[in-house]
C-alpha cells in the first residue's frame, strides 16, 4: 500500500470515529449505561442474545445440529466447502437480527465495534488466530459501497485486524458482479447470484497463505463459499471464516 492510500485511510476511520456516539451507550437498545464495556452492549441485551457453544457444527459453525460428533452436520454433509471452517459468536435471532439490520441499512457504521469484539473473543476461545497471515474482507461492488458509504464486512475485518495485528488487505479479492440482495433469495438462486462474483486481481497475492475470511452472516454459506473458492484457487493455503451470526439449519 502506498503511503498516500494508508494516509486516506487514516483520515477516513478518523472520520468514521467522530460519527461514532459517546462511551457508555449501549449499540443495541441505545441506552445509556455506565457499565458497558468495549463491546458496547448493556447487561440486559447481552441476556437476549443466543451465543453459540460448543454445541455446534465443527464446520459450519451452526448450532445445535445433529451429528455434532462428526465433522459434518446434517445442514453441510453433502456440501462442497472451500474454507475449513466458519465460525459465528452468535444466532441470527431476534434482537440480532434487527441490530445487524441497522448497522447494514440505516447508516450506524460504528456497531462494528460490537460485533467486531465479540467475533475477537470467538476466535481467541476457539484458538484458531496463530497462524492467520492476512484478514480479508467479502468485497461489496463499487455501486453498493458508494451508495450505504462503507463496507459492513471491512470495518469488521478492519477491527479484528487492529487487535490481532495481523493484516487486512482489500485490494486483491474484488466483487465483479453486482449482485441482488442474498436475503430475499432462496437457496439455490442464492448459489446462482453469486457464483463468478469475486475475483482474485493479483493471483500471486494470496499463494500459500492462511486467510481469515470476514462477513456479516452466515445463512447459506453461498458468499463466503464463492469467496474461499476464487481465493484457493488463486493459491492460498487455508480459508477460515468468521461471521456476527449464523441461522440454524431449519
Ligand atoms: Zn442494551
Ligand atoms: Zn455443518
């Protein structure tokens, strides 16, 4: 990165950072509480939220499901998967649901700094971080950064980044094609919408690297699954992903 870009960067969190509210206000009910801490999240939310435990799927991260003894759950046993893992802190449920909702679509950028703790504090419970050699972000396309004013997935990569001094890069795995919002999709037009989307731009970039994989949820998997695929066959070692949340297999 050249030292201009890193000085645009710079000033842009900076500028983010003067958006972001007071400390002591919890980014869930936006009321204030002396006792929040760096996740920003009161004691009564937290109570409402569903974390996933041990209790999951070993590889796609979702809870409950059957066959947890084994590798694969009953949701991913037939699935073709380019990462090893996925891991998510939490359900997407409930108030989760709504909070993601408001930090992707009414414009509150800082609720990254919630997530982004509590996907901090999964990945060091689960003691994967050692060996991760670049965090990435899913890209989103051109139009659509332009339009929402910031990538939900890169200030959360960005975050986990700072903690764990391991470094992010955005400029070698892009979004080619605009696709439609994955939410009002079924499964297989899920697939469909993003298959070809991602692009690796220098193809010697990620060789034989371990990539953290950022995204905001995990409902199918079509995304980040896409993603891992461009990025392993562009060479790299392993693909992890960290997503806020996951869905259950209904
Ligand atoms: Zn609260
Ligand atoms: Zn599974």
């Amino acid at each position: 990165m050249c030292p201009r870009d890193s000085l645009l960067k710079k000033l842009y969190y900076s500028a983010l950072d003067l958006l972001f509210p007071e400390e002591g206000i919890c980014f869930i009910c936006d009321k204030y509480d002396e006792d929040v801490k760096e996740d920003h999240i009161c004691s009564d939310c937290k109570d409402k939220l569903l974390f996933i435990n041990e209790n999951r799927c070993p590889t796609c991260g979702k809870p409950n499901c059957e066959g947890n003894a084994l590798d694969r759950c009953s949701y991913c046993a037939n699935k073709t998967f380019y990462f090893t893992k996925a891991f998510s802190p939490l359900e997407f449920t409930g108030i989760i649901r709504k909070t993601i909702y408001k930090y992707k679509y009414e414009s509150k950028p800082y609720i990254y700094k919630s997530f982004g703790e509590l996907m901090l504090r999964t990945l060091e419970r689960e003691n994967v971080k050692d060996d991760i050699d670049i965090i990435v972000p899913v890209p989103l396309h051109r139009s659509r950064k332009a339009e929402r004013g910031y990538n939900q997935s890169e200030l959360l990569a960005k975050y986990l980044s700072s903690k764990l001094d391991i470094p992010m890069d955005t400029r070698n795995l892009k979004r080619i094609k605009s696709t439609k919002v994955q939410n009002k999709l079924g499964r297989t037009e899920r697939h469909l919408n993003v298959k070809d989307a991602f692009k690796v731009k220098d193809m010697s970039f990620f060789k034989s690297k371990k990539i953290l994989l950022v995204d905001d949820i995990f409902t199918t998997g079509a995304t980040v699954n896409e993603c891992s695929r461009v990025l392993m066959e562009s060479g790299a070692r392993e693909v992890l992903v960290i997503t806020i949340a996951t869905g259950r297999h209904t």
